[in-house]
C-alpha cells in the first residue's frame, strides 16, 4: 500500500523526484479527481509540476511505481 496522505506537504527522500516536496490534493468535487503536486523548494520554488489521477487507485498506484519514501511534515 502506498503511502498516501492527502492536503500535507512531505519530502520525497527516496524514488523518482528525490528531494522535491509533494502535495497530494483531493480535488474529486471539481475534475473527479486528484492531484499531485511538486516543487523543488516550499518557500522558493524554482522547478516542479503537477499530475492529476482519475480516482484514489491510480494515485496509490502513481506513488508506488514512483517509489517514493516520503517524510510527512507536521502541519
């Protein structure tokens, strides 16, 4: 099972995008979906992007094909 937290900001310490932060944001009331958000910097980002799943199966699948071991940050 991946591990998925949504609406928290976490560092990706280890797979595909090693050292960006990832959001993982609930968005089903308006595309149906969700996305996942990632920059290089919280406070200054200079690179990142976004991917948008259809429902929660596809984004548990993203993260663990992505291999990501991810550090949640308290809030």
């Amino acid at each position: 099972m991946a591990n998925v937290e949504l609406e928290r900001n976490g560092r990706i310490l280890s797979g595909f995008y090693e050292g960006y932060f990832v959001r993982l944001h609930d968005d089903s009331e308006v595309t149906g979906g969700y996305y996942i958000y990632l920059v290089d910097d919280l406070s200054t980002p200079t690179d990142g992007g976004d991917y948008w799943m259809a429902d929660r199966a596809e984004l548990e699948s993203f993260v663990e094909s992505s291999e990501w071991q991810i550090e949640w940050i308290p809030e």
